[in-house]
C-alpha cells in the first residue's frame, strides 16, 4: 500500500483560523484527491460553509494538502493548505497554512 492509500478514507475534526474554530472533513481517495470541506462548529464566530478540492503531496514522509479549486466557495473565504505534523493511522494533526490561522486536527471516521 503506498502513502496515498493509506490516509484514503473520511477524516472528521476541526481547524482554527481569524473566524474561529471551524468544522473540517476531508475525503480523501486512493489517489490522494481530497475534496476539503469547511462548516460551522458550536464554538466557531461564522456560520459559513464551503468546499474545494485539494491534493495530497508526499515529500518523504510528510503530508501536504494542497489546495486547487472551489467546489462551493462562500463569500470572501479563502482556501487554505494544511501540513502534517503528527499521524497515526487514526489521527491527523499539524499546521494550517494560511495568514491568521494556526493548527487542525481530524480523526478517521469508522
């Protein structure tokens, strides 16, 4: 199974930027497509919700998510990168790319 493969599945969590904490799921194929979607959590400030696809990228062992184009984009938002800190084959935690924010989470749904 190659690394791709292997983070395929949906992952659940959150990610905080300047409008607050915000819900995240990523579906992510086999192929690494990942379709990143955003949307109100009970102690987030917006009530917005929006999708894109994005891309997994592999350099070694660490795990990009590369933004690449609106499915559903709401208002002003902007897509935003996440890179991989920490993963285990449940959990997956790390950094959001993008001025004003600062970290993610997502756990694999069963």
């Amino acid at each position: 199974m190659d690394q791709k493969e292997a983070i395929a599945g949906v992952w659940t969590g959150t990610y905080s930027c300047t409008q607050g904490e915000t819900g995240l799921r990523l579906a992510i194929e086999p192929s690494g497509k990942i379709e990143f979607s955003f949307y109100p959590v009970n102690s987030g400030s917006h009530s917005a919700t929006g999708k894109y696809q994005a891309e997994a990228v592999f350099i070694i062992d660490t795990l990009g998510i590369a933004a690449k184009r609106w499915i559903e984009r709401p208002g002003r938002y902007d897509m935003v990168n996440l890179l991989v800190r920490e993963r285990t084959a449940t959990t997956m935690r790390g950094e959001v790319l993008s001025r004003g924010c600062t970290t993610f989470s997502v756990s694999r749904n069963r």
